[in-house]
C-alpha cells in the first residue's frame, strides 16, 4: 500500500475517533495524589540485575544507543517528544504500543522509543513486554532474563521481581518475558495482572511504561490490555499493514485515546501525532 493511501486511511481513521478521543480525554483517572515533583523519582530496584548489551548486535537490530543519537535516533526523539506531549496532556503514562497484525514494528518501536524517553534527563522509562504470545523484547535485546513477567503473573509474585537494567542505559528499566504463553489473554485479564499494572503505574508519576503487545485484530490481548492501559501508539508497517485492517483495529480500540500513529517503514519511521 502506497503512504498515500496510508496518510488518507489515517487520516479517516483519526477523524472518525475525534468524538471518541473527546469523551476518552475526560474520563481520563484522577491523577491529584500523584507526586507532582520535577525531579525524577530514582529507579528502586536497586535488586534488579543489569545486563549488558552487545553494541554491535543493538546497531545490527537497528536499536539505539543510549543517547538515542544518530540519524535513526532523530525520528524516534520526533516520536518521544510528541508522544511525551500527549501523555502530559492527559495525565497518563502508560502506552501501549499497537498494530492490526503481525511485523509492522511495534517491538523495535516500543524498545526505541522506551530508550529515547530515558534519554531526556527529566523521565525514566519502563519497557514492559506483554506479547506473552509471541515476546520479542528479550530476543531483541538478547536478554536472556531468569524471570519473566508471565513467571511473576503466574506465580501471584509482584512483577516488580522481574525488572532488569541495562548496562549504559539510565533511567530505563526492562521488564521481559522469559518464554511465551499459550493462555495470555486469560492471563493478562485477571485480576491479579490488571492490579499489578495499575501498580507498576501508580508508583512513579514520572516513568513512562511503554507496553508491547500482540496484533490488535490476532487475539484478545491487546483489546483486554486497552482497558488498562491510558493511551495508545498505532504501529502501521508501510507496504504491510492494510487499510482495512487499520480501520478495523482502530474501531475496536474506540475507547483508547491513540495519541499517534507511526508510519513504520523500511528506512525510517515516519511519526503522525494526532
Ligand atoms: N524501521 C525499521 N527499519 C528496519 N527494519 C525494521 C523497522 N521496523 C521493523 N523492522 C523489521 O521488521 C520486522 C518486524 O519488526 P518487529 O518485530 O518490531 O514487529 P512487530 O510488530 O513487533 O512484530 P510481531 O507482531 O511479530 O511482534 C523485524 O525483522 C524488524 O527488524
Ligand atoms: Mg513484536
């Protein structure tokens, strides 16, 4: 599909939302007991382990260096910045990272747009990966990790357990799936996991969690997850991702303010914020 008609579904799309976003945007949850501190609340996770990268295998998978430099890091600092500004606006910060199907590029945009919000001195950022079905940050990052998230949720123990830190990256904390799940949905919708999020939340008003989840129209993941997460980033792969398949998941996610949209092609993302 050419970005054309890309640019032209996206742009039916967000017009179709503006009434919905309206209503979302006032429904957003009460934020006053928030901390309204400028200063950055320090990562406690002082047990956490850091694991270290390897830089020629990061550049190989196109995922930025810690000061998100470079002429990749330019489009995703554009991302951040606009990304950073909605959030604000909505009080919110918790992302979940979205697209209709598979490989459009919602892990490498979740990981490097985690790495550039921890890039700016003032935030710290959490990459949180709940595509239990098909995980991908670990693989990404080569993180071999002892515990993932899904150990945590099955096991009823805080998910906290299961944060890493990276070598070089400050202000940015991991938390990874170890193997993947078969009954994920179930497992993202109970109870237990919906409160261990809304806790992961409400502990530092300033980090920013950037959540990766499965395809919007593959399974009931990324719709149950909706509910819990503030806001929403659609991943689009130019030349992958159809326009019915667009309209289609932005139409269930109706009650999700999407703040942007990131036309993912195969040089460079190009950043729609709406
Ligand atoms: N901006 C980009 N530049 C180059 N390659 C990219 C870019 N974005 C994604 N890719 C490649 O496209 C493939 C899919 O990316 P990614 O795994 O991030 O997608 P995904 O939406 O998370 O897929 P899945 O639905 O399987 O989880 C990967 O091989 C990745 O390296
Ligand atoms: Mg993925």
């Amino acid at each position: 599909m050419s970005m054309e008609r890309i640019s032209r579904a996206l742009e039916l799309a967000a017009r179709q939302r503006e009434a919905h976003a309206a209503a979302a945007i006032a429904e957003q949850p009460q934020t006053e007991n928030m901390p309204e501190t400028a200063a950055v609340a320090p990562i406690r996770a002082p047990q956490a382990p850091v694991l270290t990268l390897d830089p020629a295998a990061m550049e190989r998978e196109y995922v930025l260096p810690p000061s998100a430099g470079g002429a990749r890091g330019r489009h995703y600092k554009l991302l951040r910045t606009q990304v950073l500004r909605r959030l604000d606006q909505l009080k919110a910060n918790t992302l979940a990272v979205l697209s209709p199907k598979t490989d459009a590029g919602k892990t490498l945009t979740a990981i490097n747009l985690a790495i550039a919000i921890a890039a700016e001195l003032d935030r710290t950022a959490l990459l949180v990966d709940l595509d239990l079905r098909n995980p991908g940050v670990h693989q990404r990052l080569g993180l071999r990790p002892e515990l993932g998230i899904e150990d945590c949720l099955q096991a009823g123990r805080p998910v906290s357990d299961a944060i890493v830190r990276l070598a070089g990256y400050e202000r940015l904390t991991v938390l990874p799936v170890r193997e993947p799940v078969e009954h994920s949905a179930e497992l993202l919708n109970s109870e237990y996991a919906i409160r261990q999020v809304a806790d992961l939340r409400n502990r530092y008003a300033n980090r920013i969690i950037v959540v990766d989840l499965p395809p919007v129209l593959q399974a009931d993941d990324a719709l149950a997850f909706s509910r819990t997460a503030q806001a929403g980033l659609m991943v689009v792969g130019e030349g992958r991702t159809a326009r019915a398949d667009l309209l289609q998941s932005m139409e269930l996610l109706r009650d999700l303010t999407i703040v942007g949209t990131v036309l993912n092609g195969s040089r460079e993302p190009v950043v729609q914020a709406y």
